[in-house]
C-alpha cells in the first residue's frame, strides 16, 4: 500500500530511460573509452606496449606502425598513464560503440 | 506428501550466477539441502603467478564486478606492506572515499535482487533507479561505473577534483533519503514483512558456530568489522559499526540500508578533511620484493571480510590466496534454509548477498594427511587429482 | 445462421477475443513499465510473442506425456472461449437462459483444471510443484469467487444479465480477488513464480503449445473482464461496456504494481478466511432479502 502513491506519480511522468540511439547520454569528461594514437608526438620507446597488461598493443618500430587489438583491450588506462610524451601520444576517447560481426575489425591498425 | 529433491540451479531465472542447491523437499516444506559451488572457477589465483606485481593489480580488479575497488585496496596494501611503503595521506582518503561509493552500489544491488526475489518488481526497479545516482558518480569521478582502476601501488592514479563534490553531495543526499523511505518501506508494508520477517533466521549463537562474516553477521547481533582496525583513512574518520538483532531477512535487509546512510556520511566527511599532498608514492617501475616474504592483509568489502595472503617470489608472486567473503559466509544456508518453504528459498539466498565469482576457489584437501595442496591446470585435466 | 456465426467467431467470439485480448495485456504491460520509470515494450508485443511462438519447435520431454501435454492447451482455450458465448456484450449474445451461470462456473473452473494437469504431464519436478501450487489455488479461490457469483445468480435467476451490483461491495471485492487469481496476477501469481520454480507448470512448454496456453490466458483476461463490466458493473451499451471494462483493466493494473508475491499458504489463508467469509456475509444478505 505504501508504495501507492509513488506508483501513481510515476505512471504520469517521463520514465527514466533514454531512447538510445535517438537520444544520446553525455559522457562526463574523465570516460575512459576506445584508445586512440598520434603519430606525430610518438617516440616508439615501447613503453605501452611492455607494460599493457593483455598485451594489446603491437608496435613495428621500423614500419612506424601501431595497433592494438580492441578485443584484448580492458579500457585500463595504463598505456596513458606510462607515455613519457607530452601531450600524450596514446589517450582514451570517448568511443564506446564498438560492436562489430567481424572479430578481424578489432585490430586496429594505425 | 513425499520427499522429492528439487533441484536449484545451476540455470535458474532466480539465480544472477551459477550455483547449484539440491533441497530436498517435503511438500513445500525444506528438510535439507546439498550446496555446491564452482561453476564459475576461472583459475585467477594460478593466473596471478604468472604476472609481475603491477599488472597482478588489474587482475585482482577483475575477480569481482561490484567489488573490484576493494579487491585491488587490499591487494596494493598487501604489496605496500611487503615493501615497507608508506601511502600519503591523500591518497588514503580517496580510497576510503571510491571504496564507500562502491559499498552503496553494492548493497543497494543486492536490496534490489531480494525486492525481485519476493516478486515485487516495482520495488526492484525503484531501487535500481537510485543505484544509477552512484554509478553517475563512479563515472563522474573515475571513468568508467565498475572496475575503476583508482589504486595503484603506492597510492592512488586519479584526484578528486573539486569541482565534482557539488554533484556528488546532490546524488548522497537524494541517495540518503530514498534510504529512509525504503526502511520505513519494509518495515510497514504488510506483504513485505510477511516475506521477510522470521524467515531465515539465523540466531547469535548459530551464528558465533558458524563464523559468517559482513552485514549477515551484524545482523545476528555479532560486532564484526574490519573497518575498526582503522586502515587507510578510517582511523581519522568517525567511523562506528552498526549491529542489531534479530538475524531474519528483514533484519538483514535494513542494515545494508542503514549502512548505505552511513557511508553516505563518511563520504561527506571524506569530501570535507581531504587533506592536501601526493597521490602516491614512487615506486620503481619494476618491483621486486624479496624472495619468501609473506603478509596478510584485510579490508572490508560490501559483503564482509576480505583477506589476501601474498608471498613473494621477486619479480611476481609466489602465492596469492583470496579469501573473499562469500566464501566463508555461503555455508550458513545449510542452517538457514531448514524448515521454510520453497518460496523462502530464492529470498534467503539473495538476503546473504551471494557473489558466486568471488566465491570459486578450488583447494583440495587431503583427508587422510590433513594437508592442503593446490592443483595445477595439468594435474585437473590429466585427471591426477 | 449468419448472425451466430459472426457472434461465435467475430465477435464477441474469436477474434475479438484474440484482438482484445492481447491488447489488454499490451496495456497492462506498457503502464506496468511507466510505473517502474521505463518505457516499456509496444502495446502489440504480447502478438508479436505469440505469432513468434507459433514458428518454434515443440519438444517433447521424454518423461512426459505427449497426449496430455498437447490436449491441455486445446481444452484451456476451448474452454474459455466457449464462456464467451453465455455473456450479453452490447446486447448481442448467443445463449442466454435460466442458469447459464452455471455452465460458465462449469467451463471456468474446466479451464484453470487442465493448467494443473499441464504441469503433471510433463514429468519435471517444477512442474509438479506449479501443478500442486495450481491446484491448491484453485481450492483457494473458487470458493469466494463462486460465493460472489451466486450472490447475484440469486438476483438475476442464475442468468448473466447486466447488473449493477455496488450495493454488494464485498461480493466485488470478491469477484476482483478471483479474477486475479485464476489469471495468475500479482499479488496471486503463485503457479507460475518465475523467481521459485523456473516457470512452474509452463516448464518444457514451447512452440505452439506455449502459444496456446498464452493465448488462452490473454482470452482470459477478455472474458473476465467482460463478465465483470457486465455482470457486476451493469453494462448495457456499448460505451458502457468499455468504460467498465477500462475500470477493471485499471484495478488490475494498480493491484499489479503495489503487492508483492503471496506464499501459497498465505494465499490459502487470504482466500479462505477473509475474502471469503466477506463474501457470505453478502450472500446471505441476498438469501434474506435484505438490501
């Protein structure tokens, strides 16, 4: 019975959920999403790839290549926080839509 | 009426993870039951031998979901220990500070399973609406709603920016008064205290017999809680453990509650002396700590009392035993679930807060030596066990 | 010839049976969600599971009984349907005559019965609980749901006709309390308590035989309520009928939301020793004629 009257308010007001994907949620700044790299401030010490607990990343030194395998990925933050750059050259984005059929479209090279 | 054995579980659309109890029934009157667990073993404590001490701290996270922050607090506090480091004061604040965030997520998930449980989903939902203020918070402040990563070794990776504490204290203090509403709740509604009330009783002596730990044995009556022993920053705070009697389901059920309002207040107290300096202390980026030394340390988790046994072997564990609080506090269902009725069932287990992926720990004790021993991967498969 | 066909298998038969029958449970279901902050799944979902039911396989378990497990669905549904035939609905109705009440009784209680055996037969251990659980319910509610009925059957000569019938508040209340259990409604939704014993006699029912058993159930859920907003609440045109109807549906739909699940024992005690008594007291208010 106690619950009555809050069961009738709620019947007559905005649910809670949001229709995604029409309506979208805004990220709080700090959200840790897909790993992005930026070529040009990358000086190839390997620090993330050592110190990546899956061990994601793979960089070819003399191709000047990177890539991480998004699969393997735990969205740790660790590559950031071990790039001696600055700024940093391996960040987190706000990406979170990831999905994909195809397990090959999680290596992603850059 | 004739005995029959009905199965619960392992799929079950009560259960939110594996487990299986046989109860053996009389009409719908339990007489008995067989619990067994290890359906989700995932191997972890081999897992951690294998890696360095600083990514052993990702692994921890991921032993549980809902209380992944207290499981790298008392893994880091373990290493802290074994090398003699001392955490600025800062840094403690803010892990008494994400770790009470993480204690009211955790209960109110598990109010909303015995709401669900008792066949009031209304009640499930509403208390999940307010659980997603904390997750906004947890997003807010660390990056993601579960799994954080805010310890590393030596301190901790991300601040409290001051900006945040306005939204912060907005979404405690909504949190604080659903709360409120929500004990009067199940102490008024009538079908609810029938659900609850004298159902899985558990008494104080059974209780000292059995040895439960967390909210489940503070609801029988037994003050037992880590936090008194005043590690990381709850020596500063005013801290008190909440005890009552009674020992039903209802009775647990109120102190998750009230112990939600509490953190509440240790939050605002943390938000309010955080003190200012380091966020860590340095460390060197390859650890080694000598070889053989061993430590032991605890913290209370949302579900009772988290110990982690660590022994080193230089550059990675030798050894690392979990001891989680399901573990030790599951087979009091045996004493609990005698003499209720089928429908009691899913209630009383969801009232002890089960986390079957904390629980599954597999040591295999030798009856006739006496002497534990733990199996390799090879020695399962090759059947030598 | 004409007129009883279109009676029988337009309307009020089949087909508005189907239609509207779905479509309350739709309504149920979306203002349900609102009352839990969600949206909530479209008013026609309850069709779409059933046509999507109807493509899937029927397995049979190995243990049961595959006789009875296929003419359970079949008799529920017919059962059901045929009370439709006895309820005048905007003055149409197809048999009407001293003591259709009792036929109705008669196909109603027809209808709960082979639910139970439907969890007999099938030889899994949840469905002999959800089929002791039914059976225990229908002990429970028969009694002050028959109770109500003959309290006006006394009135009208054991013949439905519309009624208005507020001056027997506890023969309603009642009726409401009957109505819920045998449509398994919360706080009465006992045999088939998803959370306790999988989905109690509806286990190892699927494909068409499981489209059945809804089908009959959202048939329910048409015929009591039409019997209700004419029998209890007197309708007698259209326009009366569907706002009587709306009213039951919006009773249904709060009762749903507020009440947590009964055990069975309880649900016994409740029907047995408070709602009953209740509803002989209006009885025998009715018997000598005062009122």
């Amino acid at each position: 019975m106690n619950l009555l009257p809050e069961v009738i308010k709620r019947v007559f007001s905005r649910p809670s959920t949001r229709r995604y994907p029409k309506e979208r949620v805004s990220l709080p700044k700090g959200f840790r999403g897909r790993i992005d790299w930026n070529r040009e401030t990358c000086i190839f010490c390997m620090n993330c790839a050592i110190n990546c607990p899956t061990n994601a990343i793979t960089i070819d030194r003399d191709n000047k290549t990177w890539a991480i395998d998004i699969g393997k990925c735990i969205f740790c933050g660790r590559c950031h926080d071990v790039c001696p750059t600055k700024p940093k050259s391996v960040y987190n984005t706000q990406k979170f839509e990831l999905s994909d059929y195809r397990k090959e479209k999680f290596r992603l090279k850059f | 009426m004739h005995e029959y054995v009905l199965p619960f579980g392992p799929q079950h659309p009560a259960l939110l993870e594996p487990l299986h109890i046989k109860l053996k029934v009389d009409g719908e009157t339990i007489v008995g039951s067989d619990i067994k667990l290890g359906y989700n073993h995932k191997g972890i404590e081999k897992s951690f031998e294998n890696r360095p001490w600083s990514k052993g701290m990702y692994l921890s996270e991921r032993v549980c979901g809902i209380c992944g922050h207290f499981h790298t607090s008392c893994f880091s506090q373990g290493i802290e220990n074994l090398l003699g480091l001392e955490v600025p004061e800062r840094a403690e604040y803010v892990r008494v500070l994400i770790g009470e965030l993480e204690r009211i997520h955790s209960h109110l998930l598990a109010l909303g399973v015995v709401a669900y449980e008792m066949g009031l989903d209304t009640l499930f939902h509403y208390i999940f609406r307010d659980r997603e203020l904390v997750m906004d918070l947890q997003e807010l402040l660390t990056g993601n709603r579960v799994h954080f990563v805010m310890n590393v070794i030596g301190g901790v990776r991300q601040d409290i920016k001051t900006e945040h504490s306005k939204r912060v204290e907005e979404n405690l203090e909504r949190i604080e008064e659903r709360c409120r509403h929500y004990i009067r709740l199940f102490r008024s509604d009538s079908l609810v205290k029938s659900r609850t009330k004298h159902v899985g009783y558990l008494s104080k002596s059974k209780a000292k017999e059995l040895n439960p730990v967390g909210p489940n044995v503070r609801a029988s009556g037994i003050d037992y809680d880590v936090r008194e022993t005043g590690y990381f920053a709850y020596k500063y705070l005013n801290f008190r453990t909440l005890t009552t009697e009674g020992g039903d389901v209802l009775e647990r059920c109120i102190i998750r509650f009230r112990e939600c309002m509490e953190s509440v207040k240790l939050v605002k107290e943390c938000l309010l002396k955080l003190p200012k300096g380091e966020l860590k202390s340095s460390v060197p980026p390859v650890i080694r700590i000598r070889e053989g030394l061993e430590t032991v340390s605890r913290v209370e988790a949302p579900r009772g009392e988290l110990i982690y046994y660590l022994k080193s072997a230089g550059e990675k564990p030798y050894r690392v035993k979990i001891r989680t609080p399901t573990y030790q506090t599951f087979h009091i269902l045996g004493e609990i679930l005698r003499g209720y009725e089928i429908p009691d069932v899913p209630v009383i287990v969801a009232s002890i807060d089960p986390c079957i992926s904390c629980a599954d720990r597999m040591t295999v004790v030798d009856t006739n030596t006496n002497r534990e021993r733990i199996v390799t991967k090879e020695e399962i498969r090759e059947g030598k066990c | 010839m004409l007129e009883f066909l279109f009676q029988a298998l337009v309307f009020p038969g089949f087909l508005a049976a189907f239609i509207v029958g779905f479509l309350y449970e739709g309504i149920v279901r979306k203002i349900a969600a609102h009352a839990h902050h969600r949206i909530g799944p479209p008013v026609w979902q309850p069709f779409m599971d059933w046509v999507k039911l109807m493509f899937k396989e029927n397995i049979r378990p190995k243990e049961g009984i595959g006789f009875l497990m296929t003419l359970s669905p079949i008799v529920s549904f017919a059962s059901l349907l045929t009370v439709i035939l006895f309820i005048p609905i905007a003055g149409s109705v197809l048999f009407s005559f001293q003591g259709s009440l009792f036929v109705v009784i008669y196909f109603l209680i027809l209808y709960s019965a082979f639910f139970a055996v439907a969890g007999f037969a099938t030889g899994n251990p949840f469905g002999y609980v959800g089929g002791v659980r039914e059976i225990t319910q229908i002990v429970s509610y028969e009694f002050p749901f028959i109770v109500s009925l003959l309290t006006l059957g006394f009135l009208t000569g054991f013949e439905i006709v519309p009624f208005l019938s507020l001056h027997f508040p506890f023969a309603f209340l009642a009726f409401v309390a009957g109505v819920l259990g045998k449509l398994c409604l919360p706080p009465f939704h006992i045999p088939e308590a998803e959370q306790e014993i999988v989905s109690g006699h509806l286990t190892e029912y699927s494909g068409p035989r499981l489209a059945m058993f809804e089908l009959s159930k959202a048939i329910g859920f048409w015929v009591l309520i039409s019997l209700g907003a004419v029998y209890f609440l007197g309708a007698q045109s259209m326009i009366t009928f569907i706002v009587n109807s709306l009213v039951l549906l919006a009773l249904i739909i709060i009762i749903r939301t507020i009440f947590a699940r009964l055990r069975i024992s309880q649900a016994f005690r409740i029907y047995w020793f408070v709602i009953g008594p209740l509803a002989v007291i209006d009885l025998i208010r009715v018997i000598i004629g005062f009122y």
